[in-house]
C-alpha cells in the first residue's frame, strides 16, 4: 500500500491526540535499537489481543524521519474497527529491508507475541486468547505467527522469551506464503535465489532450506490455528493462487 505524506501526517496527528493508545512500547532490543509497538486499548475490553503487522514489502526507509510501520495509515485503518469492538491491539515495528533480512522480521513478530503474552495482565486480555492479523507482507509475517511451534525457552534468562509465540487465530490478507512460487520476494526478503538445477542437488543447498523455512506453507500442521485468508483474485503483487495453496495446505491439515 503507498501512502502520500499527508496520510501519514495525518495518522501520526490521530495517533498523537489519541490518549487510548499507549504508544512507543519497547517490546525488545536488537543490538542498542529498540523494538516498538502501539498499544491500542478500547473502552470496553473483551479480554481479546489482536497483534496487527502493517504490509510494507517487509521494507522500511532509511532515513531517520520515517513514520513508523506501527502507526502508519494501513495499521490505524485496521485497529480502530478491531478497537471499537473491545479488542486490544498491538501494532508493531519489526526489522526491514533492506537492512535486515530473513529471519528477522519472523524473530520481531514472535518477540512481539512472547511480549503480550507475558505482559497478558497488564494488557488486560487473556494470555491464552492472542490472534494476529495483516496484509501482505505483514499477511506473511502472522501466517509465520499461527503456522510456527513458537515455543518458548524454558532455561532462557529473560523472562520473555520462555513465552510461546504461537498465536490462536490468524486473519491473512493476500498473504505471500510460497516463496518458491514468489521467486522475486523470496529473492529479496530472503536475501537469496533458489540455486538452478536438478531437484536432489538443489534441496540439498542452504539457499533451499532457507526458502522452505521463510514459507509458512511448509509449516503447516494439524494443530495450527484457525485462518481466515482474504485475498483478490485481481491482485497484482501477490497472486491469488497463494492463498488457493494455503486453503489447500490448511483443509489438508484439517485446520
């Protein structure tokens, strides 16, 4: 989704005037940077949490005035109508490209779920009731989210990190899913190509491994959460025939 500056302007203004929404929330560090997220809270709670990722072709800009992927115009138009109907939301930042490859967007997004599920109390919502929505990029991102173990580090120091990232819903819009299928965004969010070759050689590669582990098709088992996927069949950027896959993987689970 492009945004013009004066969309972007205007969403930081409501953002800013908005005194439901505890904003800038470290939910973890990443070598002296910090990882931050909104924290949209409605007046009538239901004691639900929705962690929402923005679409941004899991890319940031570079320069040190950007606006927030976390409170930009795509995350607000989302959170309002999911606010409104007394769920808490949490809108995230997550490392991009072109700085940051795979797997770092994936380890933000399941920091910011261990985050929520620890901080369950303080939130107000149910540590055992945590869905995840997004739309292309981000649709990927939370597909990551319901289709990965996501088990906590039982030994781990920080606190944190012993929660489980798994979450118990997912709303995927035109989610890319298949990089495989998706060569040019395998090629630049994995930060890699498929090796060309016969298919006994080239499953052999890490170049391989890795586009199979960034999928979350390939993650997909019997005990993953409900999805619900929506997507245009006259999508340019993300074809249909991802979620027709993802449809298919998921019934084939019986998810």
């Amino acid at each position: 989704m492009k945004l013009s500056l004066l969309a972007i302007l205007l969403a930081a203004a409501a953002l800013a005037g908005d005194s439901s929404v505890q904003s800038n929330v470290v939910y973890g560090m990443y070598s002296g940077a910090a990882l931050l997220m909104d924290v949209h809270r409605p007046a009538n709670p239901n004691g639900y949490g929705v962690v929402y990722v923005s679409g941004s072709g899991w890319t940031s800009p570079l320069a040190y005035s950007a606006a927030p992927l976390k409170s930009n115009a795509q995350s607000l138009q989302y959170a309002k109508p999911l606010v409104e109907a007394g769920y808490t939301v949490f809108t995230v930042n997550h490392r991009s490209l072109p700085r940051f490859h795979y797997p770092a967007a994936v380890d933000d997004v399941q920091r910011a779920v261990r985050f929520v599920r620890h901080n369950a109390a303080n939130f107000g919502i149910r540590p055992e009731r945590i869905g995840a929505a997004g739309g292309s990029s981000g649709g990927h991102l939370v597909s990551m989210l319901g289709t990965l173990d996501g088990k906590g580090k039982e030994d781990d120091p920080d606190p944190v990190e012993r929660e489980s990232a798994k979450v118990q819903c997912v709303v995927a819009r035109a989610a890319p899913i298949d990089f495989f299928r998706m060569k040019a965004a395998g090629i630049s969010f994995v930060g890699m190509a498929v090796p060309a070759g016969k298919e006994p050689e080239v499953m052999k590669t890490e170049e391989y491994r890795t586009y199979r582990e960034a999928s979350p098709v390939f993650h997909v088992t019997p005990d993953d959460p409900p999805f619900l996927l929506m997507h245009g069949d006259k999508d340019q950027s993300v074809p249909f025939a991802q979620s027709e896959e993802m449809e298919k993987a998921l019934k084939a689970a019986g998810v």
